[in-house]
C-alpha cells in the first residue's frame, strides 16, 4: 500500500481511508457508512439546523411581544 501511495503521490492513511471507504460502499464493510448514508446524514444535520433557526424565529418573536403586552413579567 506504501508504494502505491507513493506512485499516486498521496499518504498512505489516505489511501487506506480511501480503500476501506470503497469497500464500505461496495458492501463489503459494515464498520462505516457509505457514501450514500454520510451525504444523507450531512444533509439531514443541515436540514435539522436550518429548522432549529426556523423555530428560534416565533419562539423569540412571542418572548418579545409577552414583555411589550406585560412589562411586569419578568425577563
């Protein structure tokens, strides 16, 4: 694997990741994920934060309009 690495002039731990990355998504490994399941996975941890933002938006909107409607409450 050393020289392999070294005719494709990359490290050889990124050469090995590579491997065991390909043999994950060949079905050969069930020690990782697969290509498929990390790009989902990004994208559902993106979706997961853009919803989150999305929820801070009324919940922040109806903390601010109770303190305008009843300045006796507190914070």
């Amino acid at each position: 694997m050393k020289r392999v690495a070294l005719d494709l002039g990359v490290h050889p731990e990124a050469l090995r990741g590579w491997i065991r990355q390909a043999e994950a998504d060949a079905g050969e490994r069930d020690d990782r994920p697969t290509t498929a399941e990390r790009e989902e996975l990004a994208a559902l941890r993106k979706e997961s934060a853009q919803l989150k933002r999305a929820n801070d938006i009324p919940r922040t909107a109806s903390a601010f309009f109770a303190a305008q409607l009843d300045p006796t409450r507190p914070g």
